[in-house]
C-alpha cells in the first residue's frame, strides 16, 4: 500500500515523509485516530515505505587509516519506494523487517496468544478491510464471544523478533495495533521502547489514548489523526466504490468522517433502512405489543453488525432532523430522506429527538459488548414509546 492510496491526510503524509527525509524519525510513533480515519492504513503504508529504504554499508578506513568518507542515506520519496524490489514484498505484507502485532485469541487450548498465529488472516484483513476496527478484526478471526489482546507471550515475541539485526532494510519496523489491548504486559516492552537497538521503530496506532499504558505514552511521540473530511470521503466512494455523485455526497455527510462508516452504509440503500424505521415506529405508537414483538423478532435475526448499522443510520437520521427543525438547513439529502427526516419532526420534538439519539448510542454500545438483541430491542421499543408517547404519528403521505 503506498501513502497515495490512503484517503485524505495530506497533510499528515507529508509531515511522516519529511521525517524520513530530515532524518527525524523518531523511535517510537504512535498514531491515534478515530474510527473510519484511516489510522492503520496510514501506519502501514508508512512502514512499507520505511523498510523498501535499502540499507547502505558502513563506512569503513582505508588500509592506511584513514577515514572513509561518510555514507549518506539516498532519499527515496514515496513514488519512487514503488520501483524498488523490498516495495512488492512489503506491500504483500511479506518483507523480512516489517513486523505487526495486534489483538488476538486463544484458538486452542495450550496454544500461546501469538499474533503470529494469525498472519494469514491479518494480511487478508490489511488487504481486504484496512479501514476496519477491532470488532470488525476480532469477528474475521471468529472470536466470537472471546476477548482479544495482547498477550505476555506476544510481549515477549516482540522483543525476540526486534532484537535481530535487520535482513535487508535500513530499520526494523513494527506496526503495533491497538496498544489500548495490552494489559499490565505492555510494561514487558517499555525497555524495548524507551532503548530500542539501532534502526529500530515503533509504530503505535490506536483509535484513543485513554485506555493505554501512560508508561507507553510517555515513551512515543504523539501523532493525531484527524477526522476525514467530507469531499474525501465523497471523492474515496466515486473513485473506490464507484459511487454516483449525489449518492456519494449523502452518504459522506452521514459518515461524518468515518470511512469504514461510509461503506457500511452503502451496503444497505436508504430505502431499506427507512422501511425498518418506520415499521418500528409504526409498531411503537400505533400497532401494540404484538407488531413490537414481531419486529423485534425479525431484528434479532440479523447480525450483530447489521444491527448496530441499522441503529447508526437511525441516529444520524434523527440528526438531520434536529437540524432541519432548527436551523431550516437545505441539506444535501435525496427527496426521499428529507421527506422522511421532515416526518420525523412531526412526531417529536428536538428535545426528544436528543433523547432518543442518546438511548441509540447506548444500544449501540450494547450491541458491540454482546447484549442479547431481543431484550435490548424490546427494551428499546419501551423506551421510544415512552420519549414520544405524547406525540402523533405521521409517516404516510397526508
């Protein structure tokens, strides 16, 4: 994967290759993005770039003692990392010095958590989702309901493989994903950060610094990664997804900077989700117990994923319908969505519209953390009749 071929980040590409250029690499990175930003895409496609750098040999004196002349490292600028041989192994994932490590599980028993286990799947993950999250990993390796992490027994893989020389490239890279999943272990590594051998870098990626290690976080510098911005997204679905204009603009406005949230969401039309919106709401405040009981039924069948989508598109419905209620905004959505979004707001207020985006929230939360989608839905239904009880439902054509 080369810097190009990351969506948006100008910006941040430029400042990671002037690193290398200005010879300011510093040892230990660590790139922190929300989801859908593109935090591991960029983190891999920079390590790529750092290890096709070919390794130039050390001065040496001559016989007569005197001193050789210094070898610069040539600067090789992204496009031209493309051309060389170390470029095809790396970008299939398969370069001697390129190392990753990230959330795993325990397949069978007496086998050691490893991410070696699993790098099959992770180079089929890299290529297929790099824009996916931890859940959406931990279900490719079908974890199920098992808990991933970063293991002592990976802690300790780390420091093996590092403390080589390297094959063939000017550094050893290691893409470490997801530090937020190291647990006490991690402490295992601070040597290793803080004095790593000569030519070595870290690479940390992780979606927020709250949950790691503050031991780690003083020992690497500090990278953010910012949301994506509208046109990039709406560019990425055109070019990518092959998206028609005005489809790509309203699902990019949805995403709200979130790519790996645009393409879940073109993978359902709005039609769809509207449909299920309205048949739930229809069953909330019109239809009784039994609609609500068959719905929730028919929702629970879905998968985990689909759900939380489902509730996602809901809440960014109701969004633009705070906005359209408040601030008359012309928004660049279809006929069809504004319609909807405009009944909306016939049958609740911004106040309990804010409310219902907090319980979606919450359910979503729930969703990723295994609650059983029966109770959660039934639950969820009471709690919308109860927000907008006091309120009549228009959803047909007057």
């Amino acid at each position: 994967m080369l810097l190009s071929e990351v969506i948006g980040q100008e910006k941040l590409k430029k400042q990671l290759v002037d690193m290398v250029q200005q010879q300011r690499l510093p040892h230990a990175l660590l790139l922190v993005g929300p989801e859908g930003s593109g935090a591991l895409p960029l983190a891999v496609a920079f390590a790529q770039y750092i290890v096709s750098i070919p390794s130039q040999a050390s001065p040496t004196a001559d016989l007569f003692g005197a001193p050789a002349e210094p070898i610069t490292q040539p600067f090789y600028t992204p496009e031209q990392i493309a051309d060389l041989p170390a470029y095809h192994r790396a970008s299939q994932l398969m370069h001697p010095d390129l190392h990753f490590s990230f959330p795993t599980i325990i397949e069978k028993p007496g086998q050691k958590n490893i991410s070696a286990n699993f790098i099959e799947q992770w180079r089929e993950f890299i290529n297929g989702y790099p824009y996916g999250n931890a859940f959406d990993w931990l279900q490719f390796i079908k974890a199920e309901n098992k808990q991933g992490n970063i293991s002592a027994d990976e802690c300790n893989e780390i420091i093996k493989k590092l403390s080589f020389k390297s094959f063939e490239s000017a550094y050893k890279v290691l893409v470490l994903w997801m530090p937020e999943y190291l647990g006490k272990e991690g402490n295992k590594l601070l040597k290793l950060i803080e004095e790593p051998p000569d030519n070595t870098i870290f690479i940390l990626v992780a979606a927020s610094e709250e949950n790691i290690l503050p031991t780690i976080l003083s020992r690497c510098q500090f990278v953010k990664v910012p949301r994506l911005t509208t046109h990039e997204i709406e560019s990425a679905l055109m070019g990518r997804a092959k998206l028609a204009p005005e489809k790509a603009k309203q699902v990019a406005i949805l995403s709200e900077g979130n790519y790996r949230e645009a393409l879940h969401l073109i993978q359902h039309s709005d039609q769809d989700y509207i449909s299920m919106i309205k048949d739930w709401l229809n069953a909330i405040l019109k239809m009784g117990p039994v609609a609500q009981l068959k719905w929730v039924e028919e929702m629970s069948k879905l998968g985990r994923e689909q759900q939380k989508q489902f509730l996602k598109y809901f809440n960014h419905l109701l969004e633009h319908s705070i906005r359209l209620k408040t601030m008359g905004s012309d928004l660049p959505l279809d006929s069809d969505l504004k319609d909807f979004a405009l009944r909306i707001n016939k049958i609740a207020g911004v106040s309990q519209m804010e409310s219902i985006v907090n319980e979606l929230d919450k359910s979503v939360y729930h969703i990723e953390r295994n609650a059983n989608a029966k109770m959660l839905f039934m639950a969820l239904s009471i709690k919308l009749y109860h927000i907008i009880q006091n309120k009549t439902l228009i959803l047909t054509e007057a």
